[in-house]
C-alpha cells in the first residue's frame, strides 16, 4: 500500500507539505504542488478520507437514514438526496432502519464513530429514542434535518409532505365521483388513529373529508398491518374485495399497496375501473405503467429530497444555523383507474 510517506520521498519534500497540498492549502509554491501531484499520479496515491476526518474532527461524508431502501418511494428519494450532495463535494452513507429503533440507534453510533458532518433522517417510529439520538448528535455539532416525517422536537430543520391535506383530496375524488362505500388499505397504527407516522395523518385526513363532504359515507378498513408492500396489498385487497362485495372504490395509502389492490382485483376477475375505482398514493413512477394506469396523490418526492440535502448543506457550511420547516403540498393525478360511479 502506498503511503504518504513515499509520495513525499519521490517529491523530495516533508509529509506536512504533501499533507497540505493533498488537503488544498492555499500556501504552497507552483512548483512543490506540481512534484507532489506528479508522485501522486505515479505511485496512485489515495488519501485515507476517514483517517484525515479523525484528525479534522471533520469529514465530508453524510449519513442518511431512510426507512428502507428497496421501495420506489425510498429509492427515489434517495437518488435525490444521494445527487444533491453529490454535486456539493459530500459522498452518502445510505442506511436503512426498516422503521426498528434499534437499527436506527446502531446507525446513527456508527455515524458518531465516523464523525459524519450531518445525518438526513426519515425517523422510526419510536420518537423518544429518536429524539435521545438527534439530541447526541447535535451535542457533538453535527447537523441534523429530517425528511418525510418529523417528529415533535425544537429546532430541527424539516421537509415533509401535507399528509393529512393528500389523504383529504384523495377521499374528495372519490367522493366527488359519487362513491360512498370506500375501503381504505392502511396499517395498523393508521386504522387505530394515535400514530404520527405519514399513514395516520393521511387516514385521519380520509375520516376528516368522508365527514365534511357528504352523508352516508361508510368507510371499510382493511386487514391491520405493520408495513406496506406490493405483498401485503394483495392480501389485503383479496380479503377486502371478497368480504365486501359493495364496495365501488378502494383507497390506498401508498401506491405499492394499490398496486397489490390492483393484482387480486384482477385474479378475481373484476373489470378495472368498471366494478371497482382503486386510487393510490405516492406518484411513483411504477403508477403510470399499470393497467389501467393508476390515479394517485403524487408527492413531490424528488423536491423533498433535493430541499433535505440543501438544507443541510446550508447548516453544515453555516450559511444559514435557523432551523426551516418546509411543508411540500401533494398533487391529485387522476388517470384511469377511478370513475364515476353508475
């Protein structure tokens, strides 16, 4: 392994002045910057970034803590943190915490260890622990933002989405298309109405619109769970539509769960969106491919991501220490999958 040590040997110079021109140092001669660019090409030098952070107490390296990485949702927010910080000279740790606080807590001692410059946050659901954490880590002057979700703490920059504003306008379609017995698909701790997570501000907007915009809405639930997928829509949309043979609309709290509605409507041979209305939520890009392509809640995921990294940039190089609250609003994109009713 080629060290410092050799690349100042073949420049002729100290290991203090390769350091200084390896860490861009205003005050080197031309020429000594030169040599001691010329030995690092020859011998392939590459600086130890995690080594100069223990020395800095500063490194250039960026946790992001989402709640899982294998859903279109995370994904494409990801790539817009990821690129944003990318093109600002920071490299991303992506971290998945599958909601667990445990995991979270794991990863966010290892980004103390490592002594990230800041952490981007989707937080698990146990606040308390979450705030323990946040509260570590801006002790130490890291820079903290949450995304997607916030929790109730002071002085933490965010961006997140209206979620209760998105669940409201999706049951208004609905009910403006002239459908009053709707299944929702949401998890558990949406259906039981305490939670804080995304899922129970969008549910909660869902009993608020079904109770401000018409009479005789009946709201169906679906079979409880803990986390969304492609999987869990299926099952849930086969037990919903065969043990509720009136329904006429079905809304989703994430378009992988409509997605799942979608499939077992059609093992069950129901013609879409004749015998049933199916609306997601999310505008993931998979949405516009379906058959028939899906109406959905589209959130402005790619913003979402780009305003949580800049924000932290902003922090991180004290361009701006007051901490932002940003609410991003949500778009109905009606397509083919919901009709009036008949």
């Amino acid at each position: 392994m080629v060290t410092i040590k050799d690349v100042a040997k073949l420049a002729n110079v100290s290991i203090a002045t390769v350091s200084r021109v390896v860490n861009g140092y205003a005050h080197v001669r031309p020429a000594v910057r030169e040599a001691v660019g010329k030995a690092i090409a020859e011998l392939g030098y590459r600086p130890n970034g995690l080594a100069s952070s223990f020395r800095t107490q500063q490194s250039n390296i960026v946790g992001v803590l989402l709640r899982q990485q294998r859903t279109p949702f995370s994904s494409a927010l990801a790539y817009a943190i990821e690129n944003t910080m990318f093109d600002q000279g920071y490299r991303v740790l992506l971290c998945s915490t599958n909601g667990d606080a445990d995991r979270e807590e794991a990863y966010l001692n290892t980004m103390l260890e490592m002594r990230v410059q800041g952490v981007i946050i989707r937080p698990s659901s146990a606040t308390p622990r979450t705030i323990k954490q946040v509260n570590m880590l801006r002790e130490r002057d890291i820079a903290v933002a949450f995304v997607d979700m916030k929790p109730k703490i002071a002085a933490i920059s965010s961006v997140v989405c209206d979620n209760f504003s998105g669940g409201y306008q999706g049951m208004r379609h609905l009910i403006e298309l002239g459908h009053r017995r709707i299944g929702v698909v949401a998890g558990a701790v949406a259906q039981r109405g305490g939670g804080q997570d995304v899922g129970s501000e969008r549910v909660r907007g869902i009993r608020q619109a079904a109770e401000d915009l018409a009479t005789g809405v009946e709201i169906v639930y679906s079979i409880p769970f803990d986390i969304a997928s492609f999987e869990v829509g299926r099952e849930a949309g086969a037990a919903m539509i065969t043990g509720n043979p009136g329904l006429t609309a079905i809304f989703a709290t994430t378009d992988m769960l409509a997605l799942g509605v979608m499939h077992s409507a059609h093992a069950l041979n129901l013609e879409l969106p004749r015998d049933l209305s199916i609306l997601g939520y999310d505008g993931i890009m998979e949405s516009a491919v379906t058959f028939p392509t899906l109406s959905t809640i589209a959130q402005p995921i790619h913003e979402m991501g780009q305003i949580a990294a800049s924000m932290l940039i902003d922090y991180m190089r004290g361009t701006s220490k007051s901490p932002r609250q940003v609410v991003l609003e949500n778009t109905l994109i009606q397509r083919n999958s919901t009709i009036p009713l008949e």
